[in-house]
C-alpha cells in the first residue's frame, strides 16, 4: 500500500474536487450519501498513513476547502450540512480503514 498510497490519496483528492465543481446540469452526482461515500474513502486513504486525529483534520479540512471553493463558483453551492457530513464520512472511513487493516494483520 505504500507505493501506491500517495497517487491513489492525490487522484481521489482530485476525483472529489472534479466532481464537487462539476455544474449539476452536467448530471454530477450529488446529496449526502455521495458526500459520505466520497469522504469515507478519503479517510480510509489517509488513515494509511496518518493518525485518526491528523487524518480526521486532514479529510475534514479537505471538505472546507472544497465548500470554500464551491461558494466562490457561481453555479455551486457550499452548505454546512454538506461539510458535516464530509467530516462524517472522513470519520467512518478512517473506521472501518483501520478495522481492515486489524482484520488482515489477524
């Protein structure tokens, strides 16, 4: 996972960004569950190699910027649920990331 870790974390970093920009005529998927979904896996990627806290932090400012960037784009829109929910799924990635890390040490 270390040689991989860090183009998979900057791709899906750019995946989320992409598809957070991306104007909702364009079909981008959206709503709470592709936020959590989204995030989650930023979480599992970054608890790899970060503590739960830093990790959290990390994935959850992450979120932040993205909403700062959407406010200042004309055809998007930031909301505080939308950021809550990024820092859930931060939160439940880094979760269930470390139980599959414990689950194949054994």
């Amino acid at each position: 996972m270390t040689r991989i870790w860090r183009p998979a974390l900057l791709v899906w970093m750019g995946i989320l960004l992409a598809g957070s920009l991306l104007p909702s005529a364009m079909g981008a998927p959206g709503g709470p569950g592709w936020h959590l979904l989204g995030y989650a896996i930023l979480g599992a990627l970054l608890g790899q190699r970060y503590s739960a806290g830093t990790a959290w932090l990390l994935g959850s400012g992450y979120g932040a910027l993205v909403e700062g960037i959407q406010w200042a784009v004309r055809y998007r829109a930031a909301e505080v649920g939308d950021l809550l929910v990024n820092g859930l799924g931060v939160a439940i990635g880094l979760l269930v990331g470390r139980a599959a890390l414990r689950f194949r040490r054994g």
